[in-house]
C-alpha cells in the first residue's frame, strides 16, 4: 500500500511540475512583448503594409557562425530594422541613425555593438543592467565606441570621435614604451636620448624634474614616477655622469659679444615657435621652452642649434644655416630671457659624482623601466616593464580588487581608477603618476576596452595600411634629412602632420619657379594661421634642387595637361567666381575672406590641372578640407582654371 | 506538542521579522567612469546627435558663423552681408529651410552666394546632427548662452 501512494504522489507530483514547465513557457516575458507589437502594429502599418509584414511570433535570433555568437535581441525589438516604428516606444522603435545599413543585423547581430548577453530571452538576462554573473552589461553612449574597436583596428575611426580620441591618447602618453599593446608601437614616444644627457643638463634642474615633472612645466609629458629621495639622488648621479658624445667645440664664442636681442628677432625669423611653445603659444612638436634657462648648459645649447643630430640621430630638430655669431646671440636670448617662473634651486648633493651612487642610479633606471621611453645604448633589448595590455578588454576584475572602494567592480571602472592613481588599486605598482583630467583617463579607457582577446577571422577586420618607410637618397635625401621637410610634412604615409600639406603630388601642384621662392622664403600663403614654415635660411643651390626633385618626382601625371591661356574662358571663369562666391573664403585682388589661401598669385603658384582636379572633388584630396564641392562640370572647373591662372599680381607673401 | 508548535511559530516569526528590520541602507556604489560622461553631457546639455552636430558646425562652420553661431566668426568681417545672428534669425524660418541653406547654399534660397552647399561634401545624417544642433542654437538654454 505504501508503494502504491508514494508512486500516485509522485505521479501527480511530476504531472504538477511538466504542467508548471508548459504554463511558464506560455507566459514567458517575450511572447506578451510581441503580442504588444502585434497590437501596435496595427495601429502603425496600413493595411496593404500590413498584409505584406511577416508574420510575427516565435523566438528570433541571428546566429554568427563566425564569431560564435547568437543574438536573440529581435525576439523583443522587433521594430528595429522598419522605418515605420521611429516614434515607436521601446523595445520596438527604429534603430537609430544608418547603423544597419553599414551593419546589417544578419551579418553583425547586435551584441557584437552593443555588448549584453545575446542568447538570452528576459529583460534582465539580456544584460541590459548590470549582472552579477555576466562580465559586458550592455554599453550605452560614449562606452559603446569601444566595441566599435574591436573590428575597426585603425587608429581613427570614422563617426567614433571618443574612440579615435582614446586612441590619439594612449599614442600621445606613449604606454605603448612600457606595455604590450596592439597597434601601438614604442617608436611613437618621443623621449631624448640620455647617453650623453650629462653634457645638457644643469644640475640643479635634474633633481626637481625627477621629482615631479610638472613643477618644471605645466605641460610635461613625463609623468612621475613617485621616486623615493634616495632614488633621486641615485639617478641624478647617473644621468649626470652621461658623457657619450661631448658637444661641438664653442671655445671660441665670445659671449661677452652677445646680443640676446637679436637673438629674439632671429627667433621670430625662424619661426620657431611653430614647434615649441612660449609661455602657452605654439606647436607641440618639439619641448616648450618656456623655462629652458634653468634646464641646459650655454655651451651644449649652442652645440645643439649647429647639429642636432649630433646626440640625438632621430631628432625631428633640422640644422638651419645659422653662423656663429646668430647662434651665439640665440643662445644669449634663450638661456638669459627665458627663465619661466623658477624658484631659486639648491645646489646639489656633492657627493653626486660618487660611483656607488651613479651604480645605484643606473639600477634605479632599469627598475622604473626609463629605457622604455628614453631609448639607451646597451638596454634595447631589456623587456618592457609592465604587463601586456594584450585583450585588456576582456580582463575578468574580481570585486577585492578594488580594495574596499564603494565602486561598482566593472572593468571600466577598474581601468579608470587605475590610469588615475596607479598605486591605489595595487600597492607596489611601479606605473608612474599621469596628470590626466578626468576627460583624459576617461577616453584613454574607451581606448583600451577596444583591445580584445578573441582571435578574429580576418573578415571582420580593418586596419589602416602601415605606410612603407620613406627613404630618399642621394642630394634630395641629404637635404630633406638635414631640414627634416618629414618632420611636418607627409610623403605616402609616412611623416608628420603638422603641415596639412601632404608632399606627394607637390610637383603637380605648385610651379616649380614658386617653390625654388618659397622655400626660401616661405611666407603666408593663408591669412591668420599661426603655424608657418620656418625660414632655414637654405642657399639658392639648395632650393632648386629640392624644387627639382619635386617637380620631376613627386607628381601624380593624371594632373598634368597641357595648358593653352584662353581669355574667353577666363572671363567665363571670372564670372563663375563671383556667381559662386569664391570671394567669401579667398582673397583675390586684396580683398576677400580669410579662410583659404590667397589666389591672387594663383598664376605663379599653382598649375591648372591640379586646379580643375581640387575644384571637381577637393574631398578626394584632402577629406576634412573646408572647400566645398560645388558639383561643376569639366568646363566650368576648366573655366575657373583659366581665369585663376590669369591673376599673377597678388600673393600676401612675406616681404623680404 | 501544542507548546512546542506554538514554539517553533514564535523563533520563524522572529527570524522573519529579524530579517525584514534590518537598519539603514548599504551604500550605493559608485560608477565613476560612467560619472565623467554624464557629468560632461550634463555640463553642455546636449544629445548625442546634438553633439555630433557641434563638432561639425565648430569644423565646418564656425569659421564664418562664429563658434555660437552669432554671426561673429574671425571670417565674418570679410563677408557682405555679414552672417546673421543664429540666436535671433533661426526662428524666423523652419528647420527645412536651414536644411535646405546647407545642402544647396545660401543661393539656393536666393540669398547671397556666401554660404556654400554642403551636400556633396556632408553625408545626410552629417547634414541631420546640424540641423539638430542648429535647434540648439536656435532656442539657446541659460547654460549655452
């Protein structure tokens, strides 16, 4: 008798469970969203669209076989890909922007963007709040950018300006010189060469800086390291005792004869503060040098300013044709005037000169990793000192590592606290002290969640092609690697981009006389730009051969065509000029707007067939340019030509 | 067998109640990530189409119409008539016709050929996120003035 009930109990007990089972499968959260959205569609779509929609009903998913990945997101958005439900509340509106059209949901699903758990059916599963046991919540906002990294590998990305910034951020602070990171490479900080660093340095400015870096400058690009009073001491030793390459021979300067007012001039002439900043106005290329005459020797100074490359071979510095006495009076000017708002310093420890310390510093040195950014002889192949950054993206964080902050544990937030204040999260951490805003550390972490660790198929990729470096030898070469033209300018990819010039067609572009002026007197081809082409002061010889090789070998031959002067197309053109309101950007006869370059000289400068190319498509060209497309047809852009190349008394060049 | 149920219902009503009055609230913690964009989105008040609209106006625009659209750019001097000041004008006409001044240029309105057509240049969401910035600074919040 007891079996008998023990088994009608358990009959009706496994009964009372599958029907349980039926009934929360029936009433399962997605089949009352899309009854929602059988009711709503009805009221949305006219009948005729009605009758053509699919029927709705089922789970949905989209399955990427690729990457492993099933997206049953559609199950409940059910608008998302259907212009008709824009105004539609959610979960069924449209999807924002022309995302799918770029991204078609059957090829990227949605967790791909967005994060959350795809294979889920409930609200809270999917992860649109965080889980406890789902590490990507879904992203929302600025975060989302960062998946946008995850395929597009190249360092700008189009429409994902807080990923492209995050990016330009950890390029800028050069963590690529301590850490692993991919798509980043050491070679990009730009850090001096210290191995002959004791001929530079005062020595009373070497303990502050080591210090903290931003008592010198506001703006100092090293960070700090937190050093200890005995590491100081230590490493001050060693740089100091840095004498590899002694300076060129200044014995017979006489200094009593300089005249740090012409100095001052010389300065302004040589436009260097297109690269280094005073007091707040510049460039950035190279070190303000708003205090440099509390920093370094008059005698290593002047060396510097006649050869650059002396001690440091990859300086992006070039050697203009200064003669003694200029540099001298430069010197005089840099190293009495410019002295920032320094406090008096102690002198040094004297026992800096010992070798124990000068020992101690060089372990001081390898320990903090310095050879990562500051490239040193005997150390390139010492590994770098922190951790791979390899799939940073997809680091698990456990809650104890935030060592009891009221934080919420997320990865995000672990990475911020740590680009913030590197020591607090854990306790020995040699990674220096950035002085980053909140802005900074928060896109630099937009920039590192990109940094996945799953192995993608390459199909889902892009990366920007790595340029081909750009050697050029002989006399062309020589020249452009003594006034280092690369420094600003770009030829195929490789280069600064400080010149929004790029040199690659220049010899299709300007005539070749213009050049041979220019680059010797380089003036303002643009109104009101604060960054000018210094004047080297190159001999005549010198511009024409550059001027040659310009217009024999970088030029683009689609641009060139012969050109016949034709008065009537000239005067169509004039009158196609004023129709479309060339005036409001560009000057020509002494008046006109301030925002493209004068065309008043166009007859002397430019050549036609890069004319009629710029004016038919400028964005192919050159993609942000504020030159607008004005849809001409060839005749017309042939017609502005003509009349461009007729105007040959303007120019707002620099007197001489 | 009375006391000993009467017992066992006083220890489980005094372990429900123990659990319900449970004093204050553990604190809440913080996201300070996710802080500094809402702090900055806060801070300018705008959307994110808003945004993208800026960062295009300021590239493109700015230039001529000056950085909040008052017609008081460092190119604005150069121009005759100069541009008009956005916090006034704006309102005077719909959102189309600024779509409409972008795309094709001030002349397609039959104004002045000094503002040029952008449409072959910006791509049609591009032109969207500035007519909604344009919205912006049409009806300019305390903050944005």
């Amino acid at each position: 008798m007891r079996l008998h009930q023990a088994f009608a109990v358990l009959g009706v007990a496994f009964l009372a469970i599958f029907s349980w089972v039926f009934f929360k499968e029936y009433l399962a959260e997605w089949r009352t969203t899309q009854a929602q959205f059988r009711r709503l569609e009805q009221e949305v779509k006219d009948p005729h669209a009605l009758s053509l929609a699919p029927p709705v009903g089922g789970i949905r998913q989209v399955w990427l076989t690729d990457l492993d990945r099933v997206d049953r997101c559609t199950t409940c958005h059910l608008g998302v890909d259907d212009p008709s439900f824009a105004r539609a509340p959610q979960p069924f509106a449209t999807h924002r922007g022309t995302w799918l059209g770029t991204h078609p949901p059957d090829r990227y699903g949605c967790t791909v963007c967005h994060g959350g758990q795809g294979e889920a059916t409930t609200y809270s599963d999917a992860a649109h709040h965080r889980l406890p046991y789902w590490s990507e919540s879904i992203r929302a906002g600025e975060l989302l950018e960062a998946n946008c990294g995850t395929c597009h590998r190249e360092r700008a990305v189009p429409q994902a300006f807080w990923l492209t910034s995050g990016r330009e951020q950890i390029a800028r602070d050069g963590c690529a010189a301590c850490h692993d990171i991919p798509g980043f490479s050491r070679e990009e900080t730009r850090a001096p060469r210290l191995e002959s660093v004791g001929y530079k340095l005062q020595p009373t400015w070497i303990t502050v800086w080591l210090a903290n870096p931003r008592d010198y400058l506001s703006q100092a690009r090293m960070p700090n390291f937190r050093l200890t009073p005995d590491e100081i001491a230590g490493l001050s030793a060693f740089l100091l005792a840095q004498r590899a390459v002694p300076p060129l021979d200044s014995s017979a300067v006489d200094w009593g004869e300089a005249d740090p007012a012409r100095g001052r001039t010389l300065f302004g002439e040589a436009r260097c503060v297109t690269c280094h900043m005073i007091d707040g106005r510049g460039g950035t290329l190279g070190p303000e040098l708003s205090a440099v005459a509390s920093k370094v020797r008059r005698e290593w100074l002047f060396s510097f300013l006649k050869d650059p490359a002396r001690d440091q071979p990859d300086t992006l510095m070039l050697r203009y044709r200064f003669t003694d006495e200029e540099i001298r009076d430069l010197v005089a000017y840099l190293t009495t005037e410019l002295l920032g708002t320094t406090e008096p310093r102690t002198a040094p420890d004297a026992r800096y000169q010992s070798p124990t310390l000068v020992e101690q510093g060089r372990e001081a040195f390898i320990r903090h990793g310095c050879y990562g950014c500051h490239r040193f002889a005997g150390m390139e192949n010492l590994p770098k000192i922190g951790p791979s950054l390899v799939g940073v993206g997809d680091r698990p964080v456990e809650p104890a590592e935030f060592k009891g902050e009221a934080v919420l544990p997320t990865l995000p937030n672990w990475l911020f606290l740590k680009l913030r204040e590197p020591d607090t999260l854990m306790a020995e951490s040699r990674m220096p002290t950035y002085a980053f805003t909140d802005m900074e550390a928060a896109v630099a972490v937009v920039g590192l969640l990109s940094i996945r660790k799953a192995e993608l198929p390459a199909s889902r990729v892009t990366t920007a092609p790595r340029p081909e470096p750009y050697q050029p030898q002989g006399a062309f070469g020589a020249l452009l690697n003594r006034y280092r033209c690369l420094s600003c300018h770009q030829v195929r990819g490789t280069g600064g981009t400080l010149s929004t010039v790029p040199l690659d067609r220049i010899g299709s572009q300007l005539q070749r006389a213009y050049l041979v002026d220019y680059l010797q007197n380089p003036g303002a081809v643009r109104v009101g730009i604060e960054e000018r082409m210094p004047k080297f002061g190159m001999t005549t010889e010198e511009a024409r051969t550059l001027a040659d090789y310009m217009s024999t070998v970088l030029v683009d031959d689609s641009l060139d065509e012969p050109f016949r002067p034709d008065p009537e197309a000239a005067r169509r053109g004039e009158r196609l000029f004023a129709a479309l309101g060339c005036r409001s950007c560009h000057i020509v006869g002494g008046r006109g707007g301030y925002v493209g370059p004068d065309l008043g000289d166009s007859g002397r400068r430019l050549k036609p067939g890069w004319i009629e190319a710029w004016l038919t498509a400028p964005e192919r060209w050159k993609p942000d340019t504020l030159q607008p497309n004005y849809g001409l047809k060839v005749e017309e852009a042939r017609d502005l030509a003509n009349y461009l190349m007729s105007l040959t008394t303007g120019g707002t060049g620099e007197k001489p | 067998m009375r006391r000993v149920a009467i017992a066992l219902l006083a220890v489980a009503g005094g372990v429900i109640v123990g659990t319900a009055c449970r004093n204050g609230n553990e604190a809440v913690p913080a996201d300070p990530l996710i802080d500094v964009f809402n702090r900055r989105n806060q801070e300018e008040g705008l959307t994110r189409g808003q945004t993208d609209g800026k960062r295009l106006f300021v590239h493109y625009c700015a230039t001529c119409h000056g950085d909040a659209g008052q017609g008081d750019g460092q190119n604005a001097y150069n121009l005759d008539p100069p541009p008009p000041d956005f916090h006034e004008s704006l309102k005077v006409h719909q959102p189309s016709y600024w779509r409409q001044i972008i795309e094709g240029g001030s002349v397609a309105v039959g104004r002045s050929p000094q503002c040029p057509p952008w449409g072959r240049t910006l791509a049609s969401s591009d032109l969207d996120a500035l007519v909604a910035y344009l919205e912006v600074l049409a009806n300019p919040s305390p903050a944005q003035k």
